[in-house]
C-alpha cells in the first residue's frame, strides 16, 4: 500500500489531485504548513483554484477530513473555518514521508501565496475602467482606515490593467516603497 501511494504522489508534480485519499493527505499537509484556521473559500483556493486537487476529490476529502477528526469546523457568520487537529496533523506527517521535498514546497508556496493574496485583497481595492482606446487600472491601498496610495494607471487594455493589478495585488508594500523611493530624493544628494 506504501509503494502505491508513494507512486500516486510522485506523479502528482504534472497534474491535478483526483483521488480523495491523496487529497484528504495534501489538505492536511497544507493546513499543517500554513498553521492557522483557513475559512472554506481560502481552502477551495488553495487546492482547487491553484490546481492542485480537482474539485470533487476536495469535496470528497473535506467531509472525511471531518468525518475522521482530521479537522474541527465551526461556522460564523455564515462562513465555515477550518482547524486541523492532532489527527490531522499526523496524516500530515505521512506527506512528509511519502514525497519529496520539491513537491512539499511547492505545494507549501502555493497555500502561502494564498493566503498573502486574501490578506493583500482587504488592504489593496482594484478595479479596471475600459476607455474607447485603453483602460484605467485604480488602484487604492489602505490600511486600515488610512488611505496609503490611489493611483490611476493607463494601459493599452484591459488585459495588461489585469496583468498589472495581479501584480500589484500580489505584492502591494513592494509597489509603495518602490513609488516613494522613485519621488524621494536619496539622502546626501
């Protein structure tokens, strides 16, 4: 049974999760990793959006992950959270045993993106304004009530505003320093 799991997660480096026992152990292995309750929207995110497990095996390992204790689950205001336990902790040690390190880290880099890009998304507000001959890409940082930077950008299309705003979004402090440091002259000059 080692052989063959090991064999199935060896292969995953080209293609999606299908089978929901791999999937139960990825999910765990990722919440392990990330270390804190992840609301069913970031989960989904993470294995689903990302391509790392396809839809109906996420679904499938979901319900087991909390039909056997791997995670507790409770729900405010309507959204679900998700906690790994002890259990789940320990099937997550078996990913650990079963493949290598670069796919770990891959999967690992992938949840950690995620979860910085649903932290980015309540300081950063995008949105795109098609033009007859362009676009305007806005974009606004915050934090918290203060408002950072609003900026208004052009681009030949609404493809490059996407482009540009995915970028910002994935790395808002970098755009921000990066702006003040161009306006502001160096000390000593």
């Amino acid at each position: 049974m080692r052989d063959e799991n090991l064999h199935k997660i060896s292969e995953l480096a080209d293609r999606t999760v299908t089978d929901p026992v791999t999937a139960n152990i990825l999910l765990c292995y990722v919440m392990h990793k990330i270390a804190q309750e992840l609301d069913a929207d970031l989960l989904y995110d993470i294995a689903v959006t990302s391509g790392i497990i396809n839809y109906f095996a996420f679904q499938d390992a979901l319900q087991t992950m909390e039909e056997t204790g791997a995670v507790t689950c409770r729900r405010k205001d309507g959204i679900q959270y998700y906690s790994l336990t002890a259990k789940g902790s320990d099937t997550a040690d078996r990913l650990h045993h079963l493949t290598g390190k670069s796919y770990r880290e891959h999967i690992t880099k992938i949840a950690q993106n995620c979860v910085r890009r649903r932290k980015n998304e309540e300081q950063v507000k995008i949105s795109y304004e098609t033009l007859p001959q362009g676009c305007h890409l806005h974009v606004r940082i915050v934090d918290h009530e203060l408002i950072l930077l609003e900026l208004t950008l052009f681009t030949p299309d609404e493809y490059q505003a996407k482009l540009l705003g995915d970028k910002i979004l994935n790395h808002p402090s970098v755009v921000y320093h990066e702006i003040l440091r161009a306006v502001m002259p160096e000390q000593g000059q």
